[in-house]
C-alpha cells in the first residue's frame, strides 16, 4: 500500500519539508514503513522489495551519501577522558574506550544529519510517549526508542539484497544525542510559535536616502604645516671617560679652600663690628681666616686654592 500511495501523490506536487527541501512525503513514507518493522524479527523478500520501491520513489538529494560530521578530537578538554596533566597511557588506548564505553554512550550522530533518520526518530517518539513499567521493571521512554531504532537498524543491516540496491544509512544514535535532538527540536517549534505574528523588537534602521560613499583610504600620511623642528643632540663622549686607578678619587670630590691674604688691609670708617660672615658659600668645605683688626675689615678678593688628595 505505501508504494501506491507514494505514486497517487506525484499529481499533487510537491511536498516540501521542515528544512525546505522537495521529497519530504517520500521520506515519510519510507521511515513509516521501516517503524512499522520494528517488531519483525526478520525481513521477507516482500518486505525487502517493498523497501527498495520506496527508496526508489525518493527524489537524489535524499539518495545521497550523507557527510557525517568530523568527531575526531586529538585531546579532549573536558568530560570523562579529558586530557590529564601527566599523560602516561599507550597512544590510542584512550580512543579505544571511547568507541566500547557501551550502548548508550557509544559513538554517534546527531539524527537530524539525516532525513530519513530524523523522520524515524520522530515516528519512534510518537509511540513512545512516556515511560512503561511491565513485571516491577521500569523501562524509560528514550531506552525503548532506542530498542527499537537499533532493532530496525539490524534488519537493514542484515539485508545483503536491501544493502546491495540501495543506499540506507542508519548510523549509530545513542541515548544522550538522542535527548539533545529532541529538546532542541521542541525548543524550535516552541520558539516559532511565540514568535509568530510579532514584529521584531528591534529593526534595522534603514536610511530614506542614499548614503554618500565611504571616504577613500590615503596613500600616504598628510604632511603638517609649519618648519620642521631640528633636533641638536649633545655630542656623544662614549669611551672618552678617564681611567682611574685603585683609591684615586674623582675630580668632583676635591676639597676647595678659601684663605684671605694678610695683606693689603683697608681700614673702613665704619664702627667695628663683632663678626664678619664671608661672603662666599662654601662647597663643599671652605675654611675662611678673617685677620684680626680695631676695625672692620672690608672684604678683599680671595684667592682659591685647590687641594687634591694623594
């Protein structure tokens, strides 16, 4: 009966699916046929021809091969087999127990990688609606549609006839993508409906009138007015400084006496005063002698003498 139901729809047009493409009641057809064997314990040559017919029916987008997603990570991050600080394994051991940690947790694809395997997915999950409890024994929801798509999936597979003629692919689903695929679908379909009729919040801002075009890059950097300023570094002195030898000491270190000479005294009408304070400031030690006198002496030239140290 599907394969003349699928015939009776071509004079109806064509059904478009969920991701916009042609063919998706040719993929229905086929998924709802391959569900209505997850009971079967075998495959007849009726059953398989009947297969091969519906897969025929299918428009070359869906007779493709599908490109699966690259899953290979060289090291892992996070998760049970993140990469430890100290790495002390054989190479390839890790890998090894990521493909036989086990059925629900083995590796797998996404089911919406393919069209015909999403439809099965969601055929499986209409009669599989909740959780069952048969003889004390719990059996979740997704446990049971995973049964039931690996079971359909060992038919398939033990097909040699069905292998050879055509190009099903049912990969491997495990329990974990299995419940993300669902929740984000149910997320889609929720948030479609909530948006639908609402306006965006926040629009683009079209302008009414052309915008005048961008300015064009300069070549080269615009020159500045003005004289261009002229930079007179010292002269460099490198390695032109004197050596000096152990204990001798620098030139600035020298000691400066100032003496005034006894002669050449000038007698001021001035009255006498107790001190006389030299008026030159001492750096770094000046020793002054003031010539003992009646009256004030007036201040004379002094004469320096520069003492160096042996």
């Amino acid at each position: 009966m599907a394969p003349n139901v699928g015939l009776d729809r071509d004079g109806q047009g064509v059904v478009i699916g969920p991701d916009g493409i042609a063919g998706w009641d040719k993929v229905q057809d086929l998924a709802a046929y391959l569900v209505g064997l997850r009971e079967s314990p075998y495959l007849t040559d009726l059953q398989v021809t009947e297969a091969i017919q519906l897969w025929t029916a299918l428009l070359d987008v869906d007779k493709q091969r599908i490109n699966y997603q690259p899953r290979h990570q060289p090291q892992l991050t996070h998760g049970r087999f993140k990469a430890p600080k100290r790495s002390g394994v054989t190479p390839g051991v890790e890998s090894v127990k990521r493909c036989l940690i086990g059925h629900p947790e083995g590796p797998a694809q996404w089911p919406s990688t393919s069209r015909l395997v999403e439809a099965i997915c969601t055929k499986l999950c209409v009669v599989h609606k909740s959780t069952s409890k048969k003889a004390g024994v719990r059996t979740h929801r997704w446990s049971k549609i995973l049964t039931d798509y690996h079971h359909i999936r060992d038919l398939v597979l033990g097909s040699r006839r069905l292998m050879d003629e055509t190009v099903i692919q049912l990969f491997e689903l495990n329990q974990k993508t299995l419940i993300q695929w669902f929740q984000r679908r149910q997320k889609d379909q929720e948030m479609s409906v909530l948006t639908q009729g609402l306006t965006p919040l926040d629009p683009i801002a079209v302008a009414d009138t052309q915008l005048p075009l961008p300015r064009g890059k300069l070549d080269e950097a615009p020159t500045t007015s003005g004289p261009k300023h002229q930079f007179v570094f010292p002269p460099n002195k490198e390695g032109q400084a004197p050596l000096l030898r152990p204990g001798r000491k620098s030139a600035s270190a020298t000691t400066t006496v100032c003496s005034f000479l006894p002669d050449a005294t000038t007698v001021c009408s001035f009255p006498p005063a107790p001190t006389t304070v030299c008026p030159i400031a001492p750096t770094p030690t000046t020793v002054c002698h003031i010539a003992p006198a009646p009256t004030m002496v007036c201040p004379v030239t002094p004469t320096f003498t520069t003492v160096r140290p042996i």
